[in-house]
C-alpha cells in the first residue's frame, strides 16, 4: 500500500468501480459547503451523484471528514456538509495537511479534489466553474492554484469555463503558459460560466465526448503529464443577460473590495452577492451548468474506458 492511502479512505461504490473498471467522475464538495445556502446545496450534490449513475457511472464526490481524505461520501456525509456550511474549511492544495494533519473538515475546492482524485487514478472530475486570474491580478496577484494544479496533476476537468468573476484573458493566457490543452465541447469560444460564450477561442473544439477520451488517452500514453480543462458551455435556455450579470458582478466586486474581503473568501462572497443582485437568477443558472457538467463528464469517462 501506497503511504498516502492511510490518509485515504474509499467508499465501497467507488472501490468496487475501481477494481472492475467502472467508469468514475469525481465531484468536488466546496460547490456543498460555500457555494450554495441549505436545503439547495444539498439537493444539488445528490442531483450531481444522480446525474453521474443515471449515465453510466461512478460519482466519487471527494472531501476531508475528521480528517480522513474521503473519495466517495455517503448521504450523511452530504448532509453534513450542507448543513455546516461555511463552517467547514474551504481546502485547497495547501490546506490539506493541515486539515488531514489536525483531524478536521475541509470541502475541497478545484485544486485539492484534482489531486485527491490523481491519488486513486480517476482521470475526469466535473465541476461548475474553474477559478483563475482575478481582475486586478496586476495589482495584488490573486491567481487561482486551480490553474497551477491543472498544469501538474493528471485530471481532465468539465466545466463551464472560468468563474465570470475572473478575468478570461489573463486566464487563458495562463492556462497556454502551464500547457493546458483548452477545449470547447461544440464551441469555438471560452464559455463564460453564466453565458455560453466570451469574447476568447478555445484552442479545439471537440463534437463528441468519444474524441475527448481519445485525446485525453493519447496524452497519458505519451507521459504528457498535466490536465486538460473541457469547457461545456451552459444550455442556451440557462444563460443569463451579459449587461445584466456584467453590472451585477461590477457591483459586487466593489462592495467587495469596500470591504476589504480578499483571499478564499472571495469567490463564495461574490457568488452569493451575484445571486442577491440577480435575484437568484445566477444561482438557478449555476445549478443547470453543474448537472450538465455532470452529464458530459460522464459520457467521457465511459468513451475513456471504451477505448
């Protein structure tokens, strides 16, 4: 046994998946704890396992409970971190020693399920939207692990482009840097999370999440160590107004910046000052995005096994 494993512990679904090659789609747990307020987030991490087995596969929704690295949860597990919320430690990369270490809760955000997930070889990972370069990066530096996590860890990742807070540009000029292969899923355009499309290329699009798995084997076989960030844009009857989620995200970094919140604790403060000012039109949006994530992400993961 691997040392790191007596960190490691993995549900029977999961394991069972593992050792007959079922086809697995790890979820993260931060979207549960610090994205969503209660009972919603809890329906929607179930939503996500569903979603994932009503196409074929495994969900290994990932998180820190008490400080066992967990890859898979059970429903009590879910509804443990929904109802705690913010309260759990919101876990990136760097965080998880000290939480393992201390025998804490940690809702992992990209960055640490991306890694946990590595630690069992589960190649697909679905989550709503990446973090990346925040605007004003110039100024304070703020750029996302998730991004140096993509360039190093072997995890392919589904989602609906970078969060709309986030610059685009500075983003994916930082994925090229770190050989990110960035492909839309039908798209030439970088979906921007609430909107199905940006202002920025993709560098492929991709028509069948068949082609998808091909390229993600052809990587590993080659040692091209590294993740690859598949962008699925949000259905077209889910997207929101850009001039309305532009003024609304404006708002919300000013106030934000008014009251001097920074670090981790600006993503789940925007998203939830976006939601109050949409009226929770970008929530109900986040929630589609998530599940079609889900869907995708599962198709590829079953197109990877096949081949």
């Amino acid at each position: 046994m691997k040392e790191y494993m007596k960190y490691v512990s993995i549900s029977k679904e999961v394991k069972n998946a593992l050792d007959n090659n079922i086809p697995i789609v790890a979820l993260e747990s931060t979207i549960i704890s610090h994205g969503m307020p209660y009972p919603k987030n809890l329906d929607v991490a179930r939503a996500c396992e569903n979603e994932v087995r009503n196409n074929g596969c495994v969900p290994a929704t990932i998180a820190i409970i008490k400080g066992k690295i967990k890859i898979g949860l059970n429903d009590e597990d879910l509804e443990y971190l929904a109802k705690t919320g913010r309260a759990v430690i919101k876990v990136s990369r760097r965080d998880i020693p000290y939480v393992v270490s201390m025998g804490l809760n940690g809702a992992t955000t990209v960055s640490a399920t991306m890694y946990i997930a590595s630690l069992a070889n589960i190649k697909i990972f679905a989550t709503g939207g990446i973090g990346g370069v925040h605007r004003g990066a110039s100024e304070t530096f703020d750029i996302s692990c998730d991004l140096e996590e993509l360039g190093r860890t072997n995890v392919c990742v589904v989602c609906a482009g970078a969060k709309a807070i986030l610059d685009l540009a500075k983003t994916k000029e930082y994925l090229e840097t770190k050989g990110v292969l960035l492909i839309g899923y039908n798209t030439d355009y970088l979906p921007a999370f609430y909107n199905s499309k940006s202002a920025y290329t993709v560098d492929l699009n991709v028509k069948k999440p068949e082609d998808i798995a091909s390229i993600i084997k052809c990587k590993y076989e080659l040692g091209l160590d590294g993740g690859i960030l598949i962008t699925n844009p949000v259905p077209k009857e889910y997207e929101l107004d850009e001039k309305i989620m532009n003024k609304a995200i404006d708002e919300a970094i000013d106030e934000m910046n008014k009251l001097g919140i920074t670090g981790k604790e600006t993503t789940p403060y925007l998203l939830a000052k976006i939601c109050e000012l949409t009226g929770g039109d970008s929530l109900e949006s986040n929630i589609k995005l998530v599940l079609n994530n889900c869907k995708l992400a599962s198709l590829i993961a079953k197109g990877l096994k096949n081949i």
